[in-house]
C-alpha cells in the first residue's frame, strides 16, 4: 500500500474507531460487535506500525498504552484547581445558601450534583484535541499524566461537534463497584495487597508509571465543570448538556433548584438511593449555576465561595470476624486479611477486608469470632 493510501486507511479507521468510542462508552448505545471493533483496532495498529510517520498520539490505538516508564512531571494550572468547602449538616448548607443570597441580593439557581468519590483530574484541549491530563497536586500545579488518561475510555481524546477551541474541562476519575470487586478478585488470585476502597484504587492506578498497567484497570470518568473562554451558556447546566455532544461523560443525575428545601429533598434521596448507584458517591456537590454569578462571588485563597459540598455519613455495617489469612505479595510484604460473615455494604457483598499490618490486629484486640463494624473504605 502507497503512504498516501495508507494515510487515507488510518485516518478513516480513526475516525470510525472515535466514532464507535463514543457511541459505545459515552452513549451506551454500540452499533457495531465487540469483534468488529476489535477488528477494525487491529487494522490500525498494523498500518500504523507499517507507516510510523502517520503515527498520532491521539490516535484510538493509544488506548491500550505503553510500556515504557516515565517520572511524572509537574505542569501549571490555567487556573486554580481549588477544593471545595465541606458541610456535614444541614444546618451549614443552609448557611452557605443563606450568604450566596445575602450576597446577591435577588433569587438564585442551584445546580445540584453528585459528589463522586474517585481522584480529581484537569483535561485539557485545544482545537479539540487532548493536550494533557493533570492532576489535582497543590492546586496550582498538577502531575502531568496524559499518557495515562488516554487509556481510559470514557475520555474523548477528540471532542465532536461545535466545541469551544481551547477548554479544560475538569472532572473526577473513578472505579465502579463492579469494577472494583473483579480488581480486588484478581489481586487475591495474585496474592497481591487488596486495595482499600474504590478511590485509593483509582488514584493509585492513576499514578502508575506504566500506562499498558493502567490500561488494564476499569477506570472511567464523569466530567463535571468546564473552563473556557468561549462556552455555549451562562448556565452550568445547560454546558452540562452541550459538553455531553462534544463526547464527554456526564451524570445524568443532577438537577436545578431555587429552594434550600428543594436542595433537602434531593440530598436526603440520594442519600437514600446511593447504594442502588453502580459507583461510590460520599455527599452531593451544590453550585451557582450561573457562570457570571461565580464570578461575581469569587473565591477564598482555599476554595470558591459559589460551592459547596455535603458530606454523607460513612456507611457502616456490622458483622462476625470469621478467621484471618496472611498473604505474601510478590515483593514478600506480608498482609493480613479478614474473612467475614458476609455483609451488604455500599451496594456490595463484603466478605474480606484488608487488615493492612499485624499491628492492627494487635490494636483491636481482634479475636475470631468478634463482632466487627466495617466501614465503607473496608478498614475493621
């Protein structure tokens, strides 16, 4: 094949390939067979290692990462990644809506959101394309990790339609509860350390210096504020629905409210439903919709004064202490491990936890057949 036909193969596969991505990852709606698509990724990646100049590191074929290791290094912030202020009652939620419209002096719209709990991440495009992925850090600069955010799918490394020409949009990267169990299988399969919680996995992955490793673990991502000069709308949820046409994924569960008891009622249901959720969420996330009413608001030196975020109570459980196992990982550290009358906590069935270190058992005094409380990281 001639490079120039060749350029004209790869570049409709890719096209096609970002296609089925977002129809299958974002839309949930494949039109084609798994077989197919793998079909079609393995034409790529035999044109593109036949013809290296055509090579693109946005190409689809990225996604199943690299070898190769590298040190992270750190890059700037186009602007603040700020935390949010915590509440953990309702009286200091009212109290945060109370001084939005004290300060305004008229009626306000709320968007309201989940608060997934995975690790926080800045992406960043120009001209559509993925430039880099950073990570929360100190605020003002993060740990660049691009290569491994291209691994995981539910990040367009394209976006479609009219899309603004330079926008970070910012978002959180998570594991399923699914995900996280079939993670926690293998590494016991594999005599290797279980992980804690669905977030310490992600993050974890996340900062790995392999990304074909990375590659390998379910994470995914849910996109939820954006930055840029040129968006669609004054209104956060109205970007909302725009950045999900550019290729992004986005909950569907949010909602707009003008009424702290409207804000209430959607706290106290998720509150209730977040166990029927195929992924952990720790509270829910209250914002100004509007964009110009954020700026009017500002910020503090540690976190904007337009959000807040409400913290749910930790869930717990409580069950019988069956007997420990000691497990040796490949680099010889040895972890103790409960087993447990199994339990139904967060949506899962729990029958092993991780004791992380003998000192811990010593602490607790732990002897088999105790009653233990279990909490939703799975720390006894």
């Amino acid at each position: 094949m001639e490079q120039k036909s060749a350029h004209a193969a790869i570049m409709s596969l890719r096209e096609e390939l970002h296609h089925h991505n977002y129809l299958y990852y974002i839309k949930n709606s494949p039109e084609i067979s798994d077989f197919d698509y793998d079909k079609k990724m393995a034409e790529l990646i035999k044109l593109e290692s036949e013809y290296p100049l055509l090579y693109d590191s946005n190409s689809p074929s990225i996604r199943v990462g690299s070898d190769l290791s590298q040190e992270f290094k750190q890059l700037s912030h186009k602007s603040p990644m700020l935390s949010l202020a915590n509440s953990y009652s309702i009286e200091e939620l009212r109290d945060f809506i109370d001084r939005v419209l004290r300060s305004v002096g008229r009626s306000v719209e709320f968007v309201c959101e989940l608060k997934y709990d995975g690790t926080a991440i800045s992406l960043n495009y120009e001209d559509g394309r993925l430039v880099n992925g950073l990570t929360r850090g100190d605020g003002m600069t993060g740990d660049d990790v691009t290569q491994n955010v291209k691994t995981i799918k539910s990040i367009p490394l394209q976006l479609k339609g009219s899309f603004p020409p330079t926008l970070e949009a910012r978002g959180e990267i998570f594991i399923s509860k699914k995900g996280f169990e079939q993670l926690n299988l293998a590494r016991e399969e594999a005599g290797e350390a279980l992980f804690a919680n669905p977030r310490n996995a992600a993050a974890g992955s996340l900062k790995l210096q392999n990304s074909a490793q990375v590659a390998r673990r379910p994470l995914e991502c849910f996109v939820y504020h954006f930055v840029s000069e040129n968006l669609p709308s004054d209104s956060h949820a109205d970007n909302f629905a725009a950045a999900s046409d550019w290729g992004f994924r986005v909950s569907p569960h949010y909602a707009l409210f003008r009424s702290f008891e409207e804000i209430k009622e959607f706290i106290n249901y998720w509150d209730e439903k977040r166990k029927e959720l195929p992924f952990e969420i720790d509270g829910a996330v209250i914002k100004v919709d509007s964009l110009a009413l954020r700026e009017e608001l500002g910020s503090t030196a540690k976190s904007p004064r337009w959000a807040i975020s409400y913290k749910f109570k930790p869930e717990t459980a409580f069950t019988r202490l069956v007997s420990v196992d000691f497990q040796v990982g490949r680099t010889g550290v040895i972890t103790p491990v409960a087993n447990l009358e199994a339990v139904q906590l967060a949506g899962t069935t729990v029958k092993r936890a991780s004791l992380h270190n003998a000192d811990i058992i010593e602490a607790l005094d732990l002897h088999e057949g105790d009653m233990v409380s279990v909490e939703k990281g799975g720390e006894i």
